[in-house]
C-alpha cells in the first residue's frame, strides 16, 4: 500500500446469513450440506482508498450499508470477501460502550478500555486526568458502570476514544449523542485531530454536516458504492437521488454509477487539486428534473374541529394548474384550499404556512389582518389561493391551512395536510433550507493583475 494512504478498501463485500427460525441455525451447524438460511448482501464490491490526513464522509439512506463498512475498517467485522489495508492505529466511535463491563467501575473501565485498544497501564495513567475530564461525569468515575445513565457511558467511552493516541477515528454520527454542550466539545474535537493531521471516517444522514467536515465522500446505496469524489459534489448528487421521484429513481442511480464506473478507481484519479476534480462532473445527460405528482407521497395530516366551515380539498398547482408535489426550486405555484361555511362569519382571514420536516415554520402568509376580513355567509364554498415562489433547498416540506375570525381564532385549520418535496435544479448552490438566492463572486488578485473569476 502507498504509504499516502490510511485506508485501503478493495472490493468489499458482506454477506449477512439470514435464519428465519432459531432452530434452522442449529440445524446449519449440524447437517452442513444443506442450506437453512437465506443470504442479504449488505456490501458489494466497495472500493475506495483514503489518503493520511483527510476526512471522508459516508453518505447513504437507512440500511444501505454505511455501519457494516464502519465496522469492517474498524475490524470488528469480517469481511465476506475483500481487503482491507489499514495503515495506522484506529480508534473508532461505534457502539461506544459495548466494551465496558458494567459490573467494574467507570476508573477501571478506562484501564480495560485502553488495554483492548493495546495502551499499557503507564500509557493509560498518562491519559487517564485528560479523559475523566472530557467525560466530565463527576464522582461517577468510582461507580460500577451499570450505575450510569446511556448518556453517561456513552461519554465516557467517546472520551476514552477520542483521548487516546491515534491515527485515524472512525465516527457513526448516530451516536453523537448527549447534551448541546458534550456534542460541540465533540465537534471540536474531531476538528482538533484533522488539524493535527488525523484521518477521520465519518458516517451522517446530514449532507451539510459531511460538506462542512469532509474532503470527500462516499456514495453508498444499497450495499453499493455509487460514486466517490469532492464531498460538496456527491452531497449534491446524494440529495438529489433522495428527493427524486419514485419513478426517476432507477434511471438517476444508474447516471450517478455510471459517473464512479466511467472514472479509474485509483486513488490518484480523486486528488482534490488539479484538472481530476472533474470526474465527478455531472455527464451532460443527467435528467433535468420537472415538477410532478407522486402519489406514494402523501402525508395524513391533522384537521382541527370546525366551528362552523370546514376545509374540503386542497393542493399545490403548478403554472399550468395541474396538481403537484414535487416542486422545482424557484419555480412559482398555487396552494390553494377550499372551505365550506355552514356558518356565517364577519372579518375572515384565510391562512397557510410552509414548514420543515422537523416541524420549523419556515414562512406563510393571511390574505389580510385583523379587522379588515371577508364577511362570510352561510352555506358557501371560497376558493382560497396562495401564490408562492419555492424558494427552499432540495428537501420534504409540509402546507397547513387556516381560516380565522373576527377574534383571530381559528373557524377550521389543517395541519401538516399536504406534504412537497422540493427537487434539485441544477446549478443550486445554496445550503440549508431557505434559497436566498445568493450569488457568489470570487476575486483572485496577485500584485499587478485583477482576474474576476
Ligand atoms: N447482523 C445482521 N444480520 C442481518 N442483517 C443485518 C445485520 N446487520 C445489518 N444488517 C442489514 O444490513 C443492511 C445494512 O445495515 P447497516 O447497519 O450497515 O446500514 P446503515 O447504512 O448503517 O443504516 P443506518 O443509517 O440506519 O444506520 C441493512 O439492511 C441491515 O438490516
């Protein structure tokens, strides 16, 4: 192995036996010449290399085999076949505190922790003040560690971790738990060990988390690696190929490999400086993208008890008034929503608002204020119409509505009733949630010359 590189993955693959009763693996341990299980390939032919001193991210949805990876790098799983080259001392944040044994306290733990990982009882008396202070779990470093709460031995195995003399740290961000306060410390830690030259794996549903952290990343989907190269670029791709349409998702998978399978895997083919940025270029036919309808996205939202007028219908119209929920970034639709009122009321104000997936309002609007509403009669139906532009980042996105009288209480509200996923567009460059539209300019001077890029 070039002795640049930390990690070399060669054609990785696991195959996970699956029994489907307890007794059909007693049975395959008995009678060898059949089969009593069924085979799940969680990894198929994974390659890539890491070179010393980057961060690489691994990106992928639920299940596709991200932990499984992790875990065969950090040699806690066997591989079905494959190699794997390491080329320094792991550390890795996975399953942290499985190694404990609850019954000695936290102070011996740190002891034992340290003897799996290979550090004498001297080495560990050097470290020992410096990971009781990361944990910072007060006197309960004298306690049998099943006194402890999760959050607590979780602690102290990430501070056992982190403390100790490495090379390269292995991260499954899941398991970044506890408080606000113990994450940042984490966080900043991480940030510490790349600087100091450290080569980080790190695992995260958060694009934006692996853009901010890593160098590279790594694009796995269904046991399969899809695609390697410049982190923000494969997060692009990564968003894209999640908020895609059921039926584009094939044909967008099979652009995206065909990227990772038309480029030389070798690790010189994915140097961040020089022209080789651009084997991850989109090739020319990518799929642009339209609004559309899925019927498979549809959310169950909450209607509110009517006081008198109830919402009956409604949905998002693009330009040429035909039905959506996959929505293009900064293109101009209608929510639109209809309300019968078996009342009559005075100063009506109809309402909607936008929000996240976590349940952050993002923005609405009322078709007027208190005091100067509709007056409503009974048995009508309104037509109510929102004209927006979507100027939100690819993601899933949930409309409510709202009807509120003269005392600014709501009549009917439905919340959470149609769910959109925003789509990728091609160019987008923003972060986050919201687009603002920013632009960017970049200015490289030397001393005689101004070139605007
Ligand atoms: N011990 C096991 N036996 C059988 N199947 C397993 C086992 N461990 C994992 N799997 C399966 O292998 C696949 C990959 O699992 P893995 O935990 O690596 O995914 P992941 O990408 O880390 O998922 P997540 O983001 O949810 O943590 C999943 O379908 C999972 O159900």
């Amino acid at each position: 192995m070039n002795s640049d590189v930390a990690i070399s993955v060669e054609n990785i693959s696991k195959c996970y036996k699956i029994y489907n009763k307890p007794q059909d693996r007693l049975k395959q341990g008995l009678f060898r010449g059949r089969k009593y299980y069924r085979e799940f390939w969680a990894l198929r032919n994974v390659s890539f290399e890491v070179k010393k001193g980057e961060t690489i991210g691994i990106v992928g949805k639920n299940g596709s085999g991200k932990s499984t990876l992790l875990q065969i790098i950090a040699k806690t799983l066997a591989p079905t076949s494959g190699n794997i080259k390491v080329n320094g001392r792991v550390a890795a944040l996975l399953e942290l505190g499985s190694g404990f044994n609850p019954e000695f306290t936290g102070r011996d733990n740190i002891y034992l922790n340290g003897s799996i990982l290979g550090f004498s009882q001297e080495e560990m008396d050097d470290l020992y003040n410096s990971i009781v202070s990361f944990a910072d779990i007060g006197d309960f470093i004298d306690q049998p560690v099943k006194t402890y709460s999760s959050g607590m031995t979780v602690r102290l195995a990430f501070a056992v971790q982190v403390m100790v003399p490495k090379e390269i740290l292995i991260v499954d961000e899941a398991l970044a738990v506890g408080d606000e306060l113990f994450q940042r410390k984490c966080y900043a830690k991480l940030e510490e060990f790349k600087q100091q030259g450290g080569t980080v794996l790190f695992v995260s549903h958060s694009g934006s988390t692996v853009v901010q952290l890593c160098d590279r990343a790594v694009f796995i989907d269904g046991g399969e690696c899809l695609l390697v190269g410049l982190s923000k670029r494969v997060v692009n791709l990564y968003q894209k190929f999640i908020h895609a349409p059921i039926e584009k998702k094939q044909q967008l998978r099979d652009e995206i490999k065909s990227i990772l399978s038309s480029t030389n895997l070798q690790s010189d083919s994915f140097e961040v400086e020089g022209n080789k940025i651009s084997i991850i270029d989109q090739p020319s036919s990518m799929i642009e993208l339209e609004a559309a309808y899925d019927p498979h996205f549809i959310f169950q939202g909450t209607i509110y008890e009517s006081k008198g007028a109830n919402i009956v219908s409604c949905e998002i119209l693009d330009s040429s008034a035909k039905k959506v929920n996959l929505l293009v970034s900064r293109e101009t639709y209608t929510w639109t929503y209809l309300v019968e009122f078996q009342k009559s009321f005075n100063d009506v104000q109809f309402g909607m608002l936008i929000k996240s997936e976590s349940g952050l309002e993002l923005g609405g609007a009322v078709s007027s204020w208190l005091g100067k509403g509709l007056l409503i009669k009974e048995n009508t139906l309104v037509k109510v119409e929102f004209n927006f532009t979507a100027n939100l980042l690819p993601g899933s996105y949930f409309l409510n509505c709202g009807v509120m009288d003269d005392s600014g209480t709501y009549i009917t509200r439905a919340v959470d009733m149609y769910a959109f996923k925003v789509l990728h567009r091609e160019g987008l460059l923003g972060t986050a949630i919201v687009d603002f539209h920013i632009e960017n300019k970049i200015t490289i001077s030397d001393l005689e010359n101004e070139i605007n890029v």
